[in-house]
C-alpha cells in the first residue's frame, strides 16, 4: 500500500547548525508534499509545502527539496534555534483523493 | 488553523461509554477529517469527509463513528467498541479534495477512567 517512509527518527543538532530530514514516497502519483511542525501537546502547524512541478521551495531558514525520480523530499533548517526544537511530520497526497499518507515524525533537539 | 476549534480539551471515558468530541470551522472548508496519534506517533486517519451529509472511512475507523450535518461540523463520537481509545485527537479541514493543505485543531486528549 502507500507509505511515507521518514528518517531519522531523532536529531540532535547543536545551535547554530543545519538539520536535515528526509521522506520517501511510494506512490508517483503523489504531487502535494507539506510538513508540520508539533510542539508538544499542541496541533500540528504547516511550516512549508511544496508541489510536484517544482524541485525546491525556501522560506527564510527552511527549504524543502523534491527529487520525483527517487520519489523522496527533503526538509532543510539552516541556522537552527533552541525553538527548532519539535516533532516534525512529513505527508504526501495526490490529486482527486483526500487523504495524506504521513510519515512517522523526527523528533528534533536543538541543543544551546 | 486558528478558525478551528476542538472541545473538550481533555475528556475521561469510563468503560463502556460512549464519548463525543467537537470539531468546529469557520473557514468554510468543504473538507474535513479525523486523526488519532498516539503517543510518540504519526497520525493515522480516523475519518473524513468531503462534503455536507458524506463521509468516508480512512485507515482505522473501527469503534468510531461520524456526522456531517453542517458544513461547520463533523463531531466524532467514540464508542465503546473501541477497546483502546486514549489517544490525542486531532481534527482538520481543507478547502476542498486533494493535495491542498490540511489545518489542523488544537485536539482533544482522551483518557480512560
């Protein structure tokens, strides 16, 4: 079935760095990809998204990358804060249905 | 994300009890859907619902039920055949179908007496 494959499931970074998260997809036929940030015990929080008719999006320290031959994306923090510090959850979707297939979260800890 | 709103915040089931939660928008979102996520997981897809007087069941449906009688409202009840309820509950609307973005309600956490 469709799967969103998320790795790593723990970060720890130091201020100041950059982190990355990756997602892979299984079904081509997906065209949508957002991530959310959650805090704990708060709602999940669209932070970037991107479409499958372009390879990057950035948003002052985010950026997202999509690579639709190898059917993965990829979250990117440069400069991280101490308030980085989430869960974050990747998802894919495609057009005509309703449902994102989400990944299953990266904790990440920015350490000061 | 801030026009929608979950109640309650925290809810105790006792055994064999059936449970209601709110979700309410004010977006004039045509989509809306159910989450479950427990604890240290991803989100897993209760219900949804594409329209007024439709809904659809998603990936663990089992021991939940659904209405959709206002396009503001799609309140979740939990019923006592779900044998493992206590969860964080997570509501979220959309615009309309497919590939567009999903704002999600600040949930309600259900525990059981």
């Amino acid at each position: 079935g469709e799967n969103v494959e998320q790795h790593p499931s723990t970060l720890s970074v130091q201020e100041g760095d950059s982190a990355v998260i990756k997602c892979t997809y299984s079904d081509s036929a997906s065209n949508y990809f957002p991530w959310y940030k959650q805090e704990l015990g708060k709602r999940p929080q669209l932070i970037i998204d991107i479409r499958s008719n372009v390879g990057e999006k950035k948003d002052q320290r985010i950026a997202v990358t999509l690579n639709k031959t190898a059917k993965h994306f990829s979250l990117h923090i440069t400069e991280t804060q101490p308030e980085d510090s989430a869960v974050y959850f990747c998802a894919a979707s495609k057009g005509g249905t309703y449902k994102y297939i989400f990944g299953t979260g990266t904790r990440l800890k920015v350490l000061a | 994300d801030g026009g929608i709103t979950q109640s309650p915040k925290y809810l105790f089931r006792k055994e064999g009890q059936n449970v209601t939660l709110s979700c309410e928008q004010n977006l004039n979102h045509d989509a809306m859907y159910w989450y479950r996520q427990d604890p240290g997981q991803g989100l897993r897809l209760i219900y949804y619902s594409q329209i007024v007087n439709d809904f659809q069941k998603g990936d663990i449906a089992e021991g939940y039920s659904v209405s959709r009688e206002k396009k503001e409202s799609f309140p979740l009840t939990v019923t006592s055949a779900q044998k493992n309820p206590t969860a964080f509950y997570l509501c979220a609307s959309s615009v309309n179908r497919g590939s567009e973005t999903q704002y999600f309600g600040p949930g309600t956490r259900l525990l059981v007496l």
